[in-house]
C-alpha cells in the first residue's frame, strides 16, 4: 500500500513516499534516491509515528538530498511569517502606509515592512521581496568586509582585497584571481559562526587557490571545528527561503 506525507524541517518542507509491508515487523527505514525520499514501514505503524521518525532524520535527508527531492516552502511575503537573520527566524511584519515604495524596518527583530496603500497582491509581493533584498544586502556590506578585517591578520596575503556583496545562488563566497572576495548577500541569513567560517574559506584562497589538503589545512589553523561548520553550512543551505 502506498502513502504520501510531509513534514517541516526549519524552511524546508520534506515530501515522503511510504511503502507499507507485513513482511517488515518493527523497524522503519529511510532512503533518499532518485525517485525521492522513501520510507519502508510496518502495516501496524501509526501515520503520526512515521513523520515523526523523518522529522528525527530530517538532518540527514538534507544532506542526502537533492533540489528535486526537497522542496523549500515559497514565501508569500505577508505578515506572520518569518524570514532568517543570523541564524533566527525573525517575524515579518506588512503594513500600508502613504509611502511611495515598500521600506524595511528592523525593530526589536521583527521586520517591519511599509508598503503603498492600494497596490495589488502581485505589486506588494514584489516590492516585499525587493525591500527585504535590498535589506539584506545592505546589512551584509557592512558586516562582512569587517569579518575580513577580524581575519586578516591570520589569513591575509598581498593588498588588502576588495569586497564585493553579490546575489549568487550557488555560491556562498569566490575569490577572484586579483584577490577580489565576493559574498553572497543570503550569508546574512545564517548563524554568525557560518558567516565567519565562509570568510575565512575564501580569505584562505588568497593563498591556496584549490580545495587540497594543504588548503583545508590552512582553515583548520585558524578555525579547528571547520569540518562541523562545513557540514551545517550545507545542511543550513537546504533551508533558505530566498
């Protein structure tokens, strides 16, 4: 007998298919291929027992699976929901005002969004999202060039680099061949010790330009727990909402 169930996991919702079978007795098992993330259970085992047995693995599903296999929940930018800022989900608040484009507000971690009165569905989720963007962006201008500073002490090499703050979706930071570090404005959204650890990556490329061992060497002289943050930063990366 086939079911279909879903669990949250932070920002993402995971999207199961289960398998029922009297051969199986007690255990249920989890796998994540190709067609999804499947589980194998018992005829007797309760609906509520089996997403609760995948909420409890949902660390490891992420890391095993793909875009196609797990899907983040799309926002609709309205008030009550909640968006990521250093690594808390921060309450989103949406009001009319006579205002002639929709601003943001960041007070007592909530956001606070102005947007014009009388602008329909489509108009207020895009100037939403575009205020909440450019929110963002701004923040992390001005805190990841002092993360550089903080580190370049330890990780610096040549001239001072430029830092640029860029809307890149499948990278966290690069290093140019000049020495130029680009950012991904989405690091804002993470917990601070993951905003750190993308710096010190690329500020060690300044120096090793491959992922050897020598390079990994280099970012564990400056940040011992880097193989901790490495895989939190990917799991974190499953749950943006933007």
């Amino acid at each position: 007998m086939r079911e279909r169930g879903s669990v949250r996991y932070g920002e993402t919702t995971i999207e199961f298919g289960v398998r029922r079978s009297s051969r199986r007795k007690k255990t249920v098992q989890i796998t994540v291929d190709g067609a999804g993330v499947q589980v194998a259970a018992p005829l007797s085992t309760p609906p509520d027992e089996i997403r609760g047995i995948v909420r409890k693995r949902a660390a490891w599903i992420l890391r095993h699976g793909t875009a196609e296999t797990l899907a983040a929940a799309p926002k609709r930018f309205v008030s009550g929901e909640t968006l990521p800022y250093l690594g808390r989900n921060v309450r989103l608040v949406v009001e009319q005002a006579d205002v002639r484009t929709a601003a943001v507000r960041f007070d007592h971690w909530r956001f606070r969004v102005t947007v014009p009165m009388g602008v329909s569905d489509r108009e207020r989720y895009d100037g939403v999202r575009r205020a909440v963007v450019g929110w963002y962006r701004t923040r992390a201008a001005a805190r990841l060039p002092t993360s550089v500073e903080r580190w370049w002490p330890r990780l610096g090499r040549g001239d001072r680099p430029r830092v640029l703050i860029r809307d890149q979706r499948r990278r966290w930071g690069s290093c140019a061949p000049d020495g130029t570090l680009r950012f991904n404005w989405r690091a804002m959204m993470l917990e601070p010790a993951l905003v750190e650890y993308i710096v010190v990556h690329e500020l060690a490329h300044l120096s090793i330009k491959n992922h050897g061992p020598e390079f990994w060497g280099l970012v564990a002289g400056a940040m011992p727990d880097v193989q901790q943050r490495r895989q939190r930063l990917r799991e974190a990366g499953h749950l943006l909402p933007l």
